[in-house]
C-alpha cells in the first residue's frame, strides 16, 4: 500500500433496471442489493480499503447522490466526494478525477472501480489490482480487468487479446489488448467464449495518471484540453464552478471509445474472481441464497406455499403471503410493487418507461 | 314505515377469509370491498333506512369495533350502538336486542340484518321486508329470507319449505319451513337446487319481539332467562355492566340451533334480490366490474401487463406493476401483501392460523 495509489470509485449510475428497488433517487449502488448488510457502493469502498488509505480514495458521483454517499460512506473525508453537475459517461469522470489528483500527487497509479459490482473472491481481487498497480508504475501500460467466461453472456463487452502477448516475461496473466466489442449477439458470443481469446471487460481499470492523461491528450484531445484548463482550479473552492463549465462543455463518452479502442499500450488481466455487474434481476437472482425450492427471498416476514424459483425482494416489516407462484419476482419498495415472470424481465424498462408517461417521475 | 318498526344490523362478525383486507380489527362489514365508495355496514344502513327511522336502527356489534361503528354509522344515535362484551353468535345477539327493545316498545317488529352482506336489488329487497313486516305483526311467525339458488353451493345454507304451505292465501311467496341444513357436499346442493324446495339461508329475520321472545322462552329457556334478568336494567347506566354478566354466562349459539330448527311457526319468504354472503374473494369477483382481460381492478395506480382474471385490490396511492398473472389473488393492506391463486382461496384460514402461530396477533 504505496502513497501514490489512488482508488477512484464511480458512483454516478442512475439504472432503473433494479426498479422499484433501485430509481433514479436511489440507484443501485446505493442499495443493499445482496442482503448482505452492506450496499455495494459500501462493499466497494472495503475493498478499496484493502489498495489504498481512505485519504486516498475519491468516489465520484453525480450531485445529487452527495447525501447518499455521505450517509453510506461516513469515514470517507467528505473533500474526497467528487461531484458531477451532469451525467457524462465514465471518460469525463476519469479525465476529471485524474487531472485533479495528478495536482495532489503527479506520481499517483488510479484504479478505478464501478461502484456497483459484485466481486466474491476478494483476495484474488487485491491480489490481481497489486500486480496491476506494480505493472503500472513501472509500464507506460493502460490496464483493465478482464473476466474469463464462464459463459456466452450477451449482456457484457468482450476484450480480444493477443495471446503470447504478455505484458513482461513473468507474467502469464496480463495480456495486450486487441479489440473491444460491446454486448455481442449470442452466436458472436458463443464464439469468443469458444476461442479462449476473449475475456468479459468488468470496468476496471489501473492505471498512472500520467499514463492515462498522455492518453487522453492523445486520443480525445478535445476532452483533455477541457479539464487541463483546471489545473490550477482543483483543490480550491472554485472547483464546482469550473466543474459546471466543463462538464455542460463536454460530450457524454466512454473510457473505451474516448481512449482505450484507440490506444496501443492497453493490456487486460485475466482474472477468475467471481465478478458479476448485477445488472439484470436474473443475474442477481444467480447471487443469492435460495431455500429449498429454490426462492431467494429478501424480507424477514415472508412465508411461501407451492412457490419456487422466485426471487423476493420486501421490506422487512411487511408481511408478505405467497402461494402458487413460480419463476416470478416480486419486489416491493418504498410504496412500489412489482410482479413480473423472471423471463419478462427485460420488459421492465418498458414498464418503467410507461409509468414516467402516466405518472411522471414520482415513482422513477 | 311505522314507529313500531326496528331493524337491528348484526355487526359483530371478525372473519379473516378476506385476509389481509380483513382483519379482526377491521372485519369484512367495515370494509368498502366492492369499491362503492360506501363500507358493507354503511349499505346495510342505507338498506335500513328504507325500513325505519333512524332511532329506530340497532347495531349489535363488539365492544371492540365501537369507534369503526361510530366513523363509519356517524348518522346513528350513538346508544343505538349495541356492545357485545364477547362474541357468542348469533343466539345471544338477538336475545339481547329483543329483550332490550321490548322494554322501549312492546309492540315492536324487528328486522335482524347481517352487516355483511350484499343485496343488489334494493327495491325487491325493501318490499319483501315491508311484506314480512306485515305478516309479523300480524301472525305468530318467525319468518326468514330465503334466497332463491342460482347454483348449488356448498358454502350456503339451506332451508327446505313446505310446498302449499302458504303462510295466507293471498301470499304465494311465503312457506313453512321444513328444515334447515348448513353447507350440504356437493351431491346434495345439486339436488337440493334441482328439487325447487330449498332456499339459500340469507340470514335475515322478521319477526315481533313478542314473538321471538315466546320463541325463546319455548325452544332455549336456559338463554331466555338470562337476558329475561336484564328487564329492568336495559336502557339504565347499568347495562353495560349486566351485560358482561350475561354474556360471559351464555352459551355460544345460532339462532338457527337456538330456536328456529325447533320452532314450529317459522316461514320463509322466497326472493331473488342479488343477495350475496360473499363470503370468499371469488364470490366477491362475481360483484366486481372487470376490465378487458377480466381482471376486477381496486386501486388507482395498478398497471396490468399480460395478466387475466385476476382479482386485484390495493391502496390508490401505491404503484403497482403486475406482469403474466392469471387467475391470483392479490391484496395489499396495511402493511401485508397477499399473493394467491383463486382457486388456492380456501387456504387463506390455514395462512391467518400459522401467522397466528409464527408471529402473534398483530397481523390478524
């Protein structure tokens, strides 16, 4: 654990897949999704624990999650909250949060986290960011994390790398990047799993801010110049007001299109860790533990007859009677109820859209 | 409408089957469950209105459900409000009130309403009544409403009536009964039905106190005599205090069993006036106005994706989305949801009974 590593954990997400559990009021990685006594944004900063001293950790978010990251994060240091006036996508978050720390320490490595992911094998975790820093700092090397398949998922992106390309002679895992492909259809799918020359992209990504700004200046210089012109702004009170210029300045983009699909020195880690983005019911459903029959229920009050496979997500005080009912879920939060076959799932995008029509934000 | 004219509502009733939408401290009869606007024992207010005069209007109901009555009756006098100390069916009730109202007005018929019940056909129902009224007071005769069957139901009673057994021969409604049978299996209600000979039991009774006193005195001397003891302390300050007296002495007893299967003058006048006991969440769906898809619909916030024949019923102001349900029950109230196939509906007493068991009275 160097001084110069930095975790820099993005929080900015507004999802409604997770509706009504998760709305734009409280998305997902603000939410104890697992039941495991913690929300993912707080699993996230334990890991980050385990990279770096908290004084060492940034979140950013989009400002109205200011409360929520304060109430869920409480021995964050409050100046290490960085809010975003807009929703951007993940380049400006990073541009933003690596000119701003490089005028903290020019010799920083940032790894950066989604904060709403589900890691199991926490020490493989650590183990695979420690090489990662190490390589890091040693390497003009853009590093990601790659996921080995387990299977065809269509949900994920999918990094080619070149095999026998490792990074240095002993390592066997970390691999120069070929191409980026977002959520393939099933048969491309089935192919890059088969091949065993593609890894699934999990968002994270290690990195020296010197490294990822030479990128940036280089690949998307247009965003570079944009938050280089804050240099001598980060760090003051006035870094909200130069920040609401910026960010109405700068076009919404993602890390890979901006820098990563153009770079030459990317190169992803091959790691088994148990990742998931939790990113559909089913996927969570995949996470938790099941009774006898096969229902995952989140509720103290909850009592099932001739139900199984069903994924139950209630407030602990509410009695909850279920008969009769297989592969549903049914989610009950903050006066919302939602009741929906586990394979209609796709449709609640749908529903949510519709439900913004008739009744306006309210319940979004 | 004359002064001698009393109805007296039996409002005491605590089922759960309509669980969590009833609850014991909240039963059935104080529920608006057909979503008029107006609770069960309000339309039977209504009912009795037609009938007599508000000060003429009894509501024998448990000491517990004294302030629902109240809310929900604001119209009524409140000493009009009859309190059971316990609940002994519906043998002591009627003693009590009969006993009660002698002292008021000797020449008194009374007409004894469940509180709970559903009568579509308002107009058929207010002359059959005022017809039986008549008949009351002028013969010695305990006379039922009989509702004639429509199916063979097995959750009614039955009453069986001397065919030419006209109670006068101006009256080709009204027949001696010949006996009473509760809940006969399936074969039976099907020849019972088939037959023409048998009436639903509706659970509505003319008859003048005197008589019904007589009845008593004749047929269950045991409770006659004690509420006989209350002569001079009904209508005092006393009378709570003897009640409890008498009520927890008393058995717990029908009128049926008390009185009218040993009584020779009892009559049943035949009707058909939409009269329902509803008395299940099926029955109930027959009383609903369902949408395209037959689903009966209460709540104003409920979207309905891929769902048929469903009964829905759930507070206005919760957001409700329910997707590929056929044929379920779902009822959200106070902080209970209950999710069930309609055919499954007679489990709901074995679900209230382990509730009982698992976590206490609160939820009942």
């Amino acid at each position: 654990m160097s001084k110069n590593d930095y975790v820099v954990i993005m929080a900015g997400g507004a999802g409604t897949r997770f509706w009504p559990l998760s709305t734009s009021k409280k998305p997902k990685q603000f939410l104890d999704i697992l039941g495991t006594g913690y929300t993912l944004i707080q699993d996230t900063y334990n890991r980050a624990l385990n990279i770096c001293d908290k004084n060492n950790i940034f979140v950013v978010t989009n400002k109205d999650y200011y409360n929520l990251t304060k109430q869920q994060l409480p021995n964050l240091p409050e100046k290490n909250i960085l809010l975003e006036p807009y929703r951007k996508n993940t380049a400006p978050c990073i541009a933003y949060a690596a000119y701003k720390i490089r005028e903290i320490n020019p010799n920083a490595v940032m790894v950066v986290l989604p904060s709403d992911h589900v890691i199991k094998k926490e020490k493989i975790f650590a183990k695979a960011i420690q090489s990662c820093i190490s390589k890091a700092n040693k390497q003009d090397a853009l590093i990601t994390i790659g996921i080995k398949p387990s299977r065809p998922d269509t949900g994920y992106g999918y990094i080619q790398y070149i095999t026998d390309s490792n990074i240095n002679e002993k390592d066997d895992r970390t691999f120069k990047v070929k191409t980026f492909t977002e959520k393939p259809d099933l048969e491309m799918a089935r192919y890059f799993v088969k091949s065993g020359e593609f890894l699934w992209n999990a968002g994270i990504f290690i990195w020296s801010v010197k490294n990822i700004i030479y990128a940036l200046e280089t690949h998307d210089s247009e965003l570079a110049s944009i938050f280089q012109e804050g240099k001598d702004i980060y760090n003051t009170n006035n870094e909200a007001k130069f920040l609401e210029k910026a960010y109405s300045t700068c076009k919404n983009i993602s890390i890979d299109y901006s820098v990563l699909e153009k770079a030459q020195n990317v190169y992803v880690r091959s790691t088994i860790m148990g990742w998931s983005d939790v990113g559909t019911w089913r996927s969570l459903y995949e996470h938790l533990h099941y009774d006898s029959h096969k229902n995952a229920v989140a509720g103290k009050n909850v009592m099932l007859y001739d139900s199984s496979k069903c994924l139950i997500n209630v407030p602990n005080e509410k009695l909850v009677v279920i008969q009769g009912m297989e592969d549903f879920i049914i989610i009950e939060s903050d006066n919302m109820l939602l009741i929906c076959k586990k394979d209609a799932e796709q449709q609640i995008r749908n529903f949510v859209n519709e439900i913004k029509i008739q009744k306006g934000d309210k319940y979004i």
